[in-house]
C-alpha cells in the first residue's frame, strides 16, 4: 500500500518537474504543489547547495546504483535523497575490494557509485575503471577540511578521482569477560590467544588484506609486505592457527553477538556498533601496528546515471547528512566540518579516535596488495587447508 | 518405522519453525527471543529494497521459465523426430547441460558473457557513431537469458520423458485424415503434453526463483531476493529476514495447494 | 548456444592471469598444472559430495518405502507435499536456520543442559553434512518414491503367502525393482553436490573448503580467471568420469536393463 502511494507520489513529482523544467510552473508553484517545499525549506538550511542544485541540473533521473559495504548507509539518508531528488537508491553490498574489483573488472556492470578503499583507486585508475570527477558538480567536498593523508589517495597525477568519505582502522575485538588476563594490545597476543585460551572461539577476515597482514604484524613485518619470505612466515602463522579459529569469515557481528564468538579481526564501526549493545567487548589496536584506511566515493566510466551519481555524492557528503551518517555506522568520516557535529561521546570515544602514537604506527593498504598473485594465492591456500 | 518417519518430519520441520517462531521475535537480534511481536513483518514489507529485490526476481523467473518453456517444448518436439547418430548427439549435449553443476553454468555464462559484450560494444560505438551509443551488460537480460537457456534443458527432458510414453497412433491417424502438422500438434500432441509442459515451466520458474549461484555471477547490480538474503545473513541478522522467509514459505504452500487442488480432479 | 559457455571455459583454461587480475588470451597448460594447489578442495569434494549422497539416500529410502508401500493412502498425498514444501523455500533460508540451531546458542546450550559439556557444531564438517542432507533429501525421496510405488503388489503379497519372511521379500524383489529410482535420486543429490558452494559458505565459516567455493574465490577474489576456468573445467570432467562409471556400475547391477536412465 505504501508502495503504491509512493509511485504515485514519484509520478506526480516528475510530471510538475517537467513543467517546471519547460516553464509553465514557477519554481514556488512547484515546490508547493510537490509537496516538497517543506522537505527543502527544513533541508535548505543545512545544504544550501544542494537544493538548489538539483532542480538546477534538471532530472538528474529516477535511480542510482551504488556498490558499498554491509551496514554502510543509514536508511533515512536515503530515503532523504530519494524525496529531495526523486531517484531511488539502489545498494548493493559486497564482501571485499577483491570481489568489487573482480565485478567491476567484469564490465558490463551498471553501477554509479563505487565506494572504494584507498589501496585500490590507483588500479582503478591505471585499468580505465573510474573517472576523473569534476568537482564543481560536487560543491559540498572541501578538501581543507581533510587531513591530507586521508585524501591524498584520490588524487593521481594531480586530479582527483576519489573523494573521502570516512576512514577507520582495522583492529580486533574481543569480550573480556571471557579472558583471565588483562585486556590485551598487541597483534601477537591475538595469534597466541587464538591457538590457546580462545581456541575455537576467533573470527579472521575472508579478507587477504587484513588477514594476511596482521599476521604479518606478528613477526613485526610490514603490514603491506610482499617479500616472499615474510609471506611464508604469515602462511605458516595462518595455517596453524586455522584448525583453531572459529570461522573465516568477514561477517564477524552475529557471532560475536551471539557469544559463540570471543574474538575477531574488527573494523572500527562494528566495533562500535558491538560495544553499544554489549560493553565488555573492548577494541584493540596492535601495537605493532596493523591498517589505517579511508574509503572513498568514486564514479565508474561506465556508470549509467552519472548525473544522479554526482548528486548523490553531493547529498551524502553534506556535513549534517554524514553526521547522520556517521552516527549510523559508527565511522569517523575525516570531516572536521562533521566532526564537530557530532555527540560528545563520538568525538571522546578511543575506537573513532584512537591516540596520536598508536595512530602513527599504522599504515595505509599498499595498491600492490589488490594485485600480488602471490598473497591471493596464500589466502586461497589458507582457507582450503 | 513409524517412529522413524514421525523422526524425519521433524528433522525437515523443525529448522522451519524455528524460522518462522523467531520472525515473530521483538528483539533485533536474531540470537535471543525478546517476545511476541510482528513488526518484522511490517518492516520487511515496507522495505523497498526487499519489495525491489522480489519484482526483480519475479520478472526474472516468469519471463525465463516461459522462454525456456515455449523453446524446450518446441525443441523437445522437434527431436521427437531427429532418429540416429544426430540424435545420440543431441541427447548427448542436453544431458550435459543438466549435468553440469551451477557454478560452473555462472561462470562459463559470465566469461561468455563479457568476452561477447568486449567484441560487440565497440562494434555498436562505430555503428551508431555519435553519442550514446546502446551499451551491452550485465543485468536482468543477461539473466534471463542464463536462466532460460540452463532451465531449458531441464524442460526438454520433462516434456520429452512425456512425448514418449505418448500414443503415436492419434498422430498418424490425424496426418491419415489430411490434418496439417500445425494442425495435429495444437490439437493432438498439445493436450497430450500439457502436464509435462505445465511441471516444466513450474521447475523452470522455481529455478530460477530460487538460483543463488548463477545470479552471483551474472546479474550485475541487479539484486534478486536470494542475492539480498545473501548479503543480509552477511552482514548480521535482524528477524526480517525470518519473516521475508516465512512469507515466502507460505506463498509456495498456498501456490502448492493450489495446484494440486487444481491439477487433481484431471488426474483422476 | 548450451555448448557455447563450456567451450568458452576450456578455452579461458590454457590463458594467462593478467597483472590486475582476468584474462589475458595465451595458450599454456601452467594452469592445469597448478591444480594441486586446489587438492584440498578436490579432495574435500570428492570425499563430502558422495558421503553426503549417501546418507541422503540411507535416510530418505526407509521415509520413500514407508510412503510408497505402508503409509495409509488418504495421508499419502499430503505426507507427499509435506516433503516437497521445505524444497520450496530458498536453501539460503533453510540454511540459515541451521545456523541458528547448530550456533553456539541453539543445539550445543541443550546437550550441556544435559551435561555432556558444549560440543561446538557450527562451522565444522558435521554442520555442512547436516545442511546437506537436509536440502537435498527430498530430491532422494521422490525418484525412489515413484520406483516403489510402481512395483506390483501381488508380487508382495506372493512373496509373503509364500512363506518368505519380510526382509526377504525386502532383499529380493522390493529392493532390485525400486534400483532404478535410487540410481536417479543418487545421481541428482551427487550432481548438485559436486558443484555446492551455499552450504559449506554459511555452515562452514569458509572452514570446510569445496571444489565451488574454491571457484568462487578465484573468480571474485583473485581474479585468476584462467586458472578457476581450469579448475571449473576438472570439476565437470571428473563428474563426467565418476556419473559414467555409476551409470556403467547401476546398468550391470540391473542386469542391463535400460531404465536405468538418468531421469
């Protein structure tokens, strides 16, 4: 029934939109008749940009495909776009760059947004998959308000064909009630735990990034490393510790909730999301080091509604909506514009923003990672062992 | 033996209750039983990619068990009357198609699939010249077809089991009284088939329906219900998805019931 | 146009990966010859796919017998459709449920009420065996239920007023004529389990590893199309040799009979 009533309301909505386009309706009229007055008079104020723009592209079309991870968008964020604009947003989900890459490379693919993470844009860019983006169609990115390390992967050869959209960290999480030592904080202490007091009970990501390079961290080598001799010593490391592990799998939340799980390789805003139901689950940070990332929002070659792309990057990169955003999924998103919208124990909490020091000692994901056959290969081999 | 039947009714009902006891969970987490409520019910009804994600679904099926219908009857018929060496081949090729598993049917359709679409895009750029060129890619075509040609075979071997066990006399005796092919097969082979080419299209369209794999491979951003269980069981579980499992669970039982009231009294 | 994708995939097999990943056209045999690295797979496979028909087949014979010859024939119909009706839900769902009851909450909380301490179920060969058989076994029951219900009743009752007891009647007349279905139903539940990719994924945790979610990986993880085309390529030509062979195996076994066929 609400179906229903929407599609009606979309019809009505494009119809006054086309009169409006071909003039036969003033502006006023047509948002009072749309019923969108109010919608963009409440929105106006905190994206001047973007309500204007929008009826000042003309119809930008009635959907947008955009290809991101679980848990990414809060629904409301885009259900605001779809009532301010008219296109519906289309999300698909994906477990891994490798598998977006993979889909992307396949061709063919019709998706408008590609939400990437930073090792990959420069293949990304060499295979001719995304574009350069022009940023006066996207007026709400002000890269002042980014800490360069966080941008700084979208530009290439100076033009930029990423923009950020929030970072974290890749750590892991474990339910201290479940320990008898202190809460611990290094990555050896991860591997040595998972083959002894929390055998059978710890998740490592399907992921060859993070797998393989947190256990890189256990000998204390690069996290990025693709020296085939530290590789064989992070195979050893994974194979032995696999008759131990509970699951290899990136969906870590259900079992961890469930209890089934006590530890797990864990990204910022799942920790988040996990700490908020059930506190005793802390969020360690190796001290060795490990991954610090920054996704970003990129626009395909081939994307089919490159009109409704931009405005949607637009739409979600408003401060007041990444906010919203980020009160979602439990990410900082690098903004300080948004940073200083959002609660106090966001902004004071150690997951989002973890001490300078520890910080310092993580690294980006290097682009030669996505590519290496030789760590595709180890993880292959780890999951069939 | 009883007590052994009474066993297994169990084992295959149980996880199904279970299913639908928890979509009537309160609680967000699909672990713990929080009390009595339908709101998934609601939710899942009200979400539009749920809504989006069972229409994609039901084009898909619908559109790929009729084409796969209408092409395997025809076909199933047309080697009715292939005899020999040919037709070994032909029986040959069709169990293959059956046979191979449906991971490989995606893959082999995907890599088909974009080692044409490289060929034919820049062809197309040349014809039509200018802009916007037509674009080939993944996505509902490419699913129906996949879809249509796989179930295909299964409709073929449904209908051509029937045609067998058929009475050929009917046929020569209409062919005997001057009645022009066309003729004889609406009126003669038809009716006579009609049940296999009804439980072929079913098969068809549960297949397709139900196909996981093949679609992973080959839809594109088209997301079809079983794509988005997939990915909701990724990324951690509310009851909504018991509850879009229970709906759908019903819906076959309904559909079942229906058919069989249907299909009984010209059974018997 | 069914023969077209196949060519396609042994064709892509002697290819070469290229550097970001996909394919890149070459004729070498490399491919075929890094198969081992995928033994474990294989291995898994082959080991799993026919235990998994086989346990299929020893639950759903004495549910097909029962529902063929001793059932009373106004429940049969419905007790029919009852078996059909989980077939009828997506196997992600019916999976999904194992998890639930196989997880750490579910099935091991109640034996360690009965203190036989906490088994852990989920994720290991047991749980995929469990979703296995569960998904399939109505794909077990049906061509054996159609074998025996087609067996003449007289030759029963004949065998019985006889003097032969019922487990010789069992073994030498209800058993051999009911072949036919098991060999169908066998053959369906291998086939589908050859190329099974579902049930390890959610029952599994990616701990219990099949040829298909080997195929998987490589094709949406690293991207080594050729070599995954090599693997998809071994996988339908062991099925070929192993369904042969069985077929071969049935076809003596029934004295050469011919509806022995596969559907």
């Amino acid at each position: 029934m609400t179906d229903r009533r929407a599609t009606a309301t979309e019809k009505h909505f494009l119809q006054k939109l086309e009169s409006y386009r071909k003039g036969s309706l003033s502006r006023r009229d047509f948002l009072a008749q749309t019923g969108l007055g109010l919608a963009t008079a409440v929105m106006a104020g905190t994206m001047p940009g973007l309500a204007r723009r929008a009826w000042a592209q003309g119809s930008i079309g009635d959907r947008v495909v955009i290809a991101t991870w679980p848990n990414y968008h809060a629904p409301e964020s885009l259900e605001a776009f779809r009532a301010a604009t008219g296109a519906t947003v289309d999300v698909n989900v994906f477990g891994s760059n490798e598998e977006m890459l993979a889909k992307l490379q396949a061709g063919g693919a019709s998706w408008d947004v590609v939400v990437a993470t930073n090792y990959t844009i420069s293949t990304y860019v060499d295979q001719a998959i995304i574009e350069e983006l022009d940023l006066s169609r996207i007026p709400n990115f002000d890269p002042s308000a980014f800490e360069a390390r966080f941008a700084d992967p979208g530009v290439i050869n100076g033009k930029t064909y990423a923009i950020p959209r929030n970072i974290g960290t890749t750590g892991y999480c474990v339910n201290t009630s479940e320990l008898d030592s202190a809460t611990p904080t290094t990555w050896k202490e991860f591997w040595d735990l998972s083959r002894d007091q929390l055998s059978g009970r710890t998740m490592v990501h399907d992921y060859q990034l993070t797998a393989i390079g947190n256990a890189l961290k256990y000998y204390g080598y690069s996290f990025n490393s693709v020296d085939p001799k530290e590789l064989a010593d992070a195979e050893r490391l994974l194979i032995e510790t696999k008759p131990h592990l509970f699951a290899i799998n990136s969906d870590y939340q259900p079992s961890m909730r469930s209890g089934d799980a006590a530890m797990s390789m864990c990204w910022t805003g799942d920790a988040v999301q996990l700490q908020r139901d059930i506190p005793e689950i802390a969020y360690v940070l190796g001290k060795e080091g490990g991954e610090l990332w920054s996704d970003f929002f990129t626009i395909p070659a081939s994307a089919p509604h490159r009109d409704a792309a931009y405005a949607l990057i637009n739409f979600l990169l408003a401060p007041e909506m990444a906010a919203q955003e980020a009160r979602f999924h439990g990410y900082p998103t690098g903004d300080s514009r948004v940073d200083a919208l959002l609660p106090d124990e966001m902004r004071s909490s150690p997951i989002l923003y973890p001490a300078a020091d520890i910080l310092n000692a993580l690294e980006f994901g290097a682009a030669i990672t996505l590519t290496n056959p030789v760590r595709a290969e180890i993880m292959a081999r780890f999951k069939s062992a | 033996m009883r007590l052994y039947v009474i066993a297994v009714y169990l084992f295959l009902y149980i996880p199904i209750g279970i299913i639908a006891l928890f979509s009537f969970n309160a609680g967000r987490h699909a672990a713990q039983f929080a009390g009595f409520s339908t709101q998934w019910y609601g939710k899942a009804l009200d979400n539009p990619f749920v809504i989006d994600a069972l229409k994609t679904s039901f084009t898909v099926a619908m559109t790929s068990a009729l084409l796969a219908t209408v092409c395997g009857t025809l076909a199933a018929v047309a080697l009715q009357g292939i005899r020999g060496r040919l037709r070994m081949v032909y029986d040959a090729l069709i169990y293959m198609a059956v046979m191979v598993p449906g991971i490989v049917i995606g893959i082999a359709t995907l890599i088909t699939l974009v080692t044409v679409f490289d060929t034919l895009n820049p062809l197309l750029a040349t014809l039509f010249g200018g802009k916007a060129p037509p674009q080939l890619g993944l996505g509902k075509g490419s699913l129906i077809a996949a879809h249509g040609l796989f179930t295909m075979a299964l409709v073929i071997v449904i209908v051509r089991a029937r045609l067998q066990g058929m009475d050929r006399t009917l046929l020569e005796a209409a062919a005997d009284l001057g009645a022009p092919p066309m003729r004889s097969f609406v009126q003669i082979t038809l009716p006579q088939i009609a049940p296999a080419v009804l439980a072929g299209f079913l098969l068809a369209f549960t297949f397709s329906f139900d196909d996981f794999i093949v679609a992973f491979f080959v839809a594109g951003s088209e997301t079809t219900l079983p794509i988005y269980v997939f990915s909701s069981i990724r990324r951690g579980v509310t009851p909504e998805i018991n509850a879009i499992g229970a709906m759908v669970m019903a819906a076959s039982l309904v559909l079942l019931i229906t058919a069989q009231m249907i299909l009984r009294p010209r059974k018997r | 146009m069914l023969v077209l994708p196949l060519l396609v995939v042994v064709l892509f097999s002697f290819g070469e990966r290229g550097a970001a990943g996909g394919y890149v056209p070459a004729f070498t045999l490399d491919n075929y010859a890094n198969l081992a690295a995928r033994w474990t797979a294989f291995q898994n496979t082959i080991l799993l796919a026919p235990l998994g028909t086989v346990l299929c087949l020893l639950i759903a014979y004495p549910l097909a017998y029962y529902l063929a010859i001793k059932a009373d024939p106004r429940w049969r119909t419905i007790l029919l459709i009852l078996v059909i009706v989980p077939f009828w839900t997506s196997i992600l769902i019916r999976s999904y449920a194992w998890i639930q009851i196989l997880g750490g909450n579910g099935l091991p909380r109640l034996i360690a009420e009965f203190g036989f301490g906490r088994p852990r179920l989920i994720n290991t060969p047991f749980a995929v065996m469990v979703g296995i058989v569960y998904g399939y076994l109505p794909l077990m029951v049906f061509p054996i239920y159609v074998a025996l219900e087609k067996i003449d009743r007289r030759l029963l009752e004949a065998s019985a007023d006889l003097g032969s007891p019922p487990w010789r009647t069992f073994v030498q007349i209800t058993l051999p004529l009911s072949l036919a279905g098991v060999a169908t139903g066998s053959m369906l539940v291998f086939i589908l389990l050859m190329g099974e990719f579902l049930i390890p994924q959610i029952l599994g945790g990616g701990k219990v590893f099949f040829v298909g979610n080997a195929l998987v990986d490589l094709f949406l993880q690293s991207r080594n199309w050729p070599f995954g085309a090599a693997v998809a390529a071994t996988l339908v030509m062991v099925m070929l040799v192993i369904v042969t062979l069985y077929l071969r195996a049935m076809k003596r076994l029934s004295g050469g009979r011919d509806d022995v066929a596969m559907m």
